[in-house]
C-alpha cells in the first residue's frame, strides 16, 4: 500500500468520524486558549506577562532569549515554564490534530489545486517544530542564565512553525474556496 493510499485511508476514517461540530469547537478553544489563557497564564502561575513571548515571535537568537528571560525574572520564569508545561505543550497536540480533521474535512479529493492526501498532515508539523520550540523554551527557563549552545536553534524551530501554519492556512482556504466553487458549479 503506497503512502498516498494510507493517505487517504485516514481521511475516509476522519470523514467518517469527525464533523463540523468538533472542528467548530475545536477551533472556539483554540481562540479562548489564544486569547484568555495564553494572556493571563503568566498571572495565574505567579509570574508578569512580558510581550510578546518568544513562542509568538517569528525568530529570536540567543540575545533574545537571554533578553526576554532577563526580564521575566525569576518569578517569571517560573510562570513561563509552568505555562509551556501545563498549557502550551498539550495545546500544541490539541491544535495540531483539530488542524489536521479541518483538512480531512476539506480535502477536495480530486484532481484539482494541491489536492496530494498527505497535505492534511501538515498541521503535525506545525505541532512538531512547536513541541520542539518548547522543549527549548524549558530548557532555557531551567539553564538560565547559562544557555546551552544548542539553543540557538529555538529560533528556527518557532520560524518553521509559523511557516507550516502559514502553509497550512493557505491550503485549507484554497480547499475551502474549491469546495464553494464545486458546490457553485453542481
């Protein structure tokens, strides 16, 4: 069995057991996560909020990261690592898979644009180089201020990121304008 038949094997599974509904209010939590949680986590784990985080930066180096947990503080820090552990690493899984069941829904399955099975998967690489950006993110709360050298590679993680997500987004706008325009022409 080739990869793009195992492709679209999962994609018939998750269009037989995912729905709108789950990717509606999976996509409200992400925006609660985003836009409550996120913001005042930092408060709650009994550190400051410095903006923006590194995880919402494009890229950032060595200086930044020295920088960005200079100011945090101790306390900070603390907050900022309770904050990737508790929240933003199992958010990273959670997003990735409601992403992925998005594309599945919108997979045009035809010959059309950019219509490769496999491309549904992209999200999990947004989740990987994430959970990888994180991992970095706590080695760094808990070496600082001695940052290991291989952390000057954070910053790489967290531009992949938001490239696969870019990437992803574009994708699932052209499926969802195809869709409109096969619905349109039927």
């Amino acid at each position: 069995m080739s990869v793009g038949s195992r492709c679209l094997s999962l994609i018939q599974w998750f269009r037989a057991h995912g729905r709108w509904k789950v990717v509606g209010a999976g996509l409200g939590v992400i925006l609660i996560v985003n836009l409550v949680l996120f913001p005042r986590a930092p408060q709650w784990f009994g550190g400051k909020a410095v903006f923006p985080p590194l995880d919402i930066r494009l890229w950032y180096g060595a200086a930044e990261i020295r920088d960005y947990l200079s100011a945090l503080g101790a306390a900070g820090r603390a907050a900022y690592g309770a904050t990737t552990t508790w929240i933003d690493m199992p958010y990273a899984l959670f997003y990735g898979g409601v992403y992925t069941l998005l594309l599945a829904l919108l997979y045009p399955g035809d010959r059309r644009l950019l219509s490769y099975p496999c491309l549904i998967f992209l999200p999990l690489l947004i989740t990987l180089f994430d959970l990888a950006e994180n991992i970095g993110i706590l080695a760094a709360v808990h070496s600082f201020p001695h940052l290991p050298y291989w952390l000057r590679w954070m910053g790489y993680f967290t531009l992949m990121k938001w490239l696969f997500a870019v990437v992803t987004f574009g994708l699932a706008l052209l499926w969802l304008i195809q869709r409109r325009h096969r619905r349109r022409a039927d």
